[in-house]
C-alpha cells in the first residue's frame, strides 16, 4: 500500500546543496546565482545538470519570479570546452551523443519554464549564456556587460533555439552577423537589437535592477505566470523543433574533423575567439 | 421574385450618428474620432459595439485609408472599468461571457480590416487602445504620447493579439516589460521598439500628419488594399488562434480572486496603475 | 549509352560570360557585380536570368561566402520597366506569365541560396533589390545609399517575400510605410529598423567591408554554410508560399488598369517614384 512517505514533499530550493550554484528565495524572488568565477562561471557538464534542477524547483515553489545572475566580473562564459576533452569509454560518439542529450534538455528547461525569467547580466556574456537569453523574459544589463557567439570560430553553429529567436528579435541581417561572423555586442547594441531590455550604469546596476524587481514580485502572481505563458505558447511547439533540430546538427558538427581542428587549435592557443 | 428593394444599398457613413464616435469620410480617407473626451475616450460596452460598426462601414466604402484618432488631449484610456460594475442578471459569469464575445469581435474587425489601417495618437494611450495598434498598417504619434499596458496591476493578462505582435515587433525582453511588468514607453520609446511609424512635435503633428495622408489617398486604391492584404495574409490566421486563447484566458482572470480584489482596489483609490 | 561528356563538368564561374554581370572568384569569396552602370543597374529580362545562373553557379563552387554588390554609383535602380513595353505574341497575359514564371524563379534562387549571402550596398536601391536584401545573410551599405520600394505608386504590390520579411524585421507600422507609401529609407534609418547590417562612410567603405568579408571567408566553410542553412530552415517552407502568393498577386495587378495606367504615366513623365 501506498505510504504518505511515497508522496514526497518537493524539497526546498534552500535545502539543496548545489556545487556550482547559489539558490535562495526571498522576497518572492528566487534567484540562480552562476557561482564558478575563478572559471567566469563557465558551464561544465555538472552545471548544466544544477541549472535544470533549479530551475525545476524554481518553476514549483512560491516565487513569482525567477532571477538568473553570476558570480564575480563575468556573467558566463558558455560553454566549458573542456567538457570536449573528458572522452568516455564510447569514444567521441558517445561523448557527442551524451552532450546533446544534455544540451537539449537544458535549453528545454529554459522553453517550458512557467514564470516569468529574468536575466540579471553583471558582465561579459559568452555563447550558450547569450543564446538563451532569448527565453528569457526581461534581460537587464550592466554597461559593462558584451555579448558573444563565437560558434563558428570553432567549427560550431547556433544553439539555444538563437537560429529562430535571433533573427525574430533583430532581424536576420544583424543575427547572422553574430551567429555566423562572431560580431561582440556591447550592452547598448544588444539593447538597440532588442536582445536586452534595459541597460545601466555599472555603479548602480544592483541597486536600480533589484529595487524593480522587488516591485515586480508584489505583482499578481498567477496573471504575471498566466501572461507569460500566453506570449511562450505562441511559439513553444515551433521552439522545441528549433532546439531539436540545432542539436542534430551540432552532433555532425562536433563528430566533424572541422570541429575536431578548431577546438584543439583553441587549445593549443593558436586560436582566439 | 426578387425585389431590386431586397438589395439594400450600403448606407454611406455619414447616415449612421453615433453616441461616442465621429465618424466622416473626406479626401477618400474615413476618419473614425474617439468622442468621449470627458473620460478620457474609455471604451465602454457601447463604444466597442459603435467602433466594430464604423469599421465594418468604412471597410465598405469608397475612402482608400480609414484613420482612427482621439478627440481631446488623450487617444483612449482602454476599458472603461466601470463595465465590470454592471453585473447582469446571469451574474459575473456571464458578464465575463458577454464580456469575451465582445472583445473577440472587437479585436477580429481589426485583423480583418481590408484596407490601409492608420493611427493618429494625439495623447496618452492605454490598455487594448496599445495593444490593437499592432494590427493597424501605420501609427503616427504625436511626442505627447505614451503608451501603457498594465494588465498585471489589474489582474489581468495580455490581449489585442499582444501576447503574439509585441514580441514580434520589439522582442520578447521589451514586450515583456510592457506586458508582463506595465512599462510606460514615451512615444520616441514606442517608435524605437517599432510599434509606432514616427513621432511628430506636437505643435505640427496635425498638420504634418494629414498633409501625408491626403498624399496617401491618392494612391491606387486596390493597390493599396490588396498590398495591405498580401501583408495581413501571412498570419491572419495565428491572429486568430491568438485572439481566441487571449480572450479565453481572459475569462478565467475576470473571475479570478487576483482580477476581482486588484479592480476592486482600483475603484477603491488603493492602486494606482 | 553514357558518354563522359554526358556528365559536364560544372563551369567555372570564370568561364561563363555574362552580358550585364561580372561574376569572379577570388580569397574564396564569390562576387556578382550588377554591371549596367549606364541604367543605373536596372534588372531586365535577360539579367535576372543571369544573375539566377550566377547564383546557382556559386552556390556549387569552392567559395565560402558569396556578395552581390553593383558597378557605379548606383546599387540597383530595380525592375527594368522596359521589360512591361515588349509586348509578346500571346498579348499581355502572356507576359505576365512569363515575367511571374521568372519572378518566381528569381526569388526562390535567394531563398534557396545555401551559403551565407552578403550585399555590398555602394549606393541606392529601388524595388526588388531592397526586397530580397531581406533574405540575404549581411547587408552592408555605404552611407549613400538609400532603399525606396514605390510598389503602389505604379500600381503593383510587394514582391521578393518583402510582404512577410519586412513586417519580420522591423515590425509592421515600419514595414507598411515602405510598401505601402513608398517611404525611402536614408542608410541609417535602414539600419536602424534591421534591412541593413551596418553603414559605413563612403571614403572608407570598400576597404572596412573587404577587409571583414576576407576575414569572414577563413572561417570553416561547412560551419558557416550549415549555420545559415539552419536558420534559413526555420522558415524556408513559409519563404516558398509567400513568394508564390506575392507573385500571383502581382500578375493580376499587372493585367489591372490601375498598373496600367500607373507605368504609363510613369513613361509619358506625368509620374514621378
């Protein structure tokens, strides 16, 4: 027979450890700290797995809002390519295979997200950190704040459904410029593209974006979830294509010899991004 | 038989008097005059019903432009909330119901208007007077304008196709401020996002504004209708299905424990939008 | 049975001569020069079928980016109106036909186009060479330039899939005052609402671009190639229809009075874009 037991309560974000995260809630706000700055909170295999997990929570508990933000100078700088160099006993196709399983599930994580989702981007932002901002809700930046999507640098292409949403959002003719030219936005570009809602003075960034947020949070929480369901669900189904068909194509690409060169000249420091 | 009676005549649109519109045709162009600037030319139940007619009219005319503007210093504070205080005999339910039915028709006139659709703002807009916007063809704004979305203040959730256009228009990280955490944009704000054509100093907005539309109506008439259509063709039918889901989910916010206490505190001087 | 020669070799871009284009390869950078310099550039009859080889031929050769820029000052004055003047034997419906057959074929080589695409914009742009700029991947413009689509003023409506495109890009109450109204863009407003990617000034403009297109042209080739076509995919099927859709429309205006009248006006000299 079933035991109360069995119907587990969900645990509280405060009451999970995470390693490379910091998760509190207060205020109504739950807030994801990338807490890895002697690495500019590069994401490493087990960070993608923490960020799902907490944003999982997020998505249940009392919050209104959720708030994203790093640690240190730098916001995130993407993908921790050494997450290229641990090669399972499978070999490379596996390790390909493993990682788009992972990829897909994290940006997943982002698209079906029910709240409202708030980047709060204290510094340079690098790849897949910058690709799923276009899930996000509202995008508040620091001026010192740039953007980056080197994908093609390193024999890659778009993620984070960037393919759809970047040219949505700023039109193809600056999209491809960053998607395929690996053009760096500042903060005030990425603003006037639409990538970014608001950007501030570095001096009073914290202090100008949580005082709102706090007045944000004091708002009707089923009408803002509501509301921000509505806007997702004009395009989640076309979402989760995107997604599916930009981890294919990053499975050839990371299996091609292309790849293979750009990654290990990074390595070598022949290349620069 | 058939009687040559039995085929009424179109009645022209100077026939029909309206209790809060103006409504004249001159110089090929429909102007439709919000007038009720005693209150700010709100919407009530009657003033949907008029405006779903002067469209249908000038849809059918002979004018090449239909122009919508206000009367007085503002060009519409939205929804006259004192339609939520007439409760009918079916109770809230079915002034939800009523409420919907109308609402669903009001915004359709708008996706399916078949001619150049043009918005003359002469002063603050709020609520569905912003979010329909979306659907017209050109907005011209005098600098006086604002334009203001507080749905969640309310309780309430986006409509007007909103929920689908803004983000399209400006990207989901500023239409979300608007939709989502009722962000004020001063028109030059609007103009920047895209969701007005161009903003003109108030002291010769008038005459620099219809000075170009006269020009406008001497366009090819079906050139300019079939070209607008051709435009509208490409997502009239999401308009639709957008249309649909807002007003369903508007629904279940009327009758909403958050929709009911936030309008109450409004009518009671407590909040403030 | 089979010869050798059945199976031709693909010529070499340097091979074929054109009539009124320049087309060479050279760093890996495939370049079709608009060359009617003494027209202003303007796209007849035998020139769209040149540049629709011209592109099919790129899209299969060893470069890693393709542009398209145009010889003297002018970027492209547009369709070539003297094409409407030579009237076949099957009398105007089969013109329309016709210039609908290759309109349609025209626009498809850009929706197809499989590598990244870049306009070089050395100076103004009418009609159908701003339209398809919208499925390029990078538009670059010279401070000169401008980009003018006086559809209704002869009577026609938007081609090159501008009708979905430039509502896409730049929001529609931008995008109808270009189609509809015959707005002309400076290149600052063009980049400002997303047709171009950046504008440069015009004493140093081919250097800057050059000197970015040859670096973009040492990327990895697959990476970029596949990067673009994964973007393109998002919205390739839809691309396709509204090509077809526009190009019906336009047969029928061609055979109007309206358009009629309009382009003889436009050769008596009474008409003015």
């Amino acid at each position: 027979p079933e035991t109360p037991a069995g119907v587990a309560a969900q645990p509280a974000g405060a009451d999970t450890s995470y390693q490379n995260l910091l998760v509190s809630t207060q205020d109504q706000i739950t807030t994801i700290t990338l807490n890895r700055p002697e690495k500019k909170n590069a994401i490493t295999v087990e960070m993608y797995t923490e960020i799902i997990q907490a944003l999982d929570q997020a998505s249940k508990d009392d919050s209104v809002i959720t708030v994203i933000t790093g640690s240190g100078d730098f916001y995130c700088s993407g993908n921790d390519l050494s997450n290229f160099t641990k090669i399972p006993e499978g070999g490379v196709e596996q390790m390909a295979r493993s990682a788009a399983d992972l990829l897909r599930d994290y940006v997943k994580a982002y698209i079906d997200f029910p709240k409202p989702l708030i980047g709060v981007i204290n510094g340079p932002a690098v790849g897949i950190s910058v690709t799923v901002l276009s899930l996000f809700d509202v995008v508040y930046a620091t001026e010192r704040a740039t953007f980056h999507t080197p994908f093609s640098n390193l024999g890659q292409s778009p993620e984070g459904c960037s393919s759809y949403t970047f040219p949505k959002i700023m039109g193809a003719a600056k999209a491809s410029e960053m998607l395929l030219f690996n053009k760096k936005l500042t903060a005030m570009e990425a603003c006037q593209v639409g990538l970014v809602t608001e950007v501030f003075p570095d001096s009073s960034f914290h202090k100008e974006v949580w005082s709102r947020l706090k007045s944000y949070a004091k708002l009707p929480k089923n009408s803002l979830a509501y509301s921000k369901q509505l806007i997702r669900a004009a395009e989640k189904e076309r979402l989760h294509a995107v997604n599916n068909q930009e981890v294919e194509r990053l499975v050839e690409r990371w299996l091609s010899d292309e790849c293979m060169q750009a990654v290990m000249s990074f390595f070598q420091g022949k290349a620069k991004l």
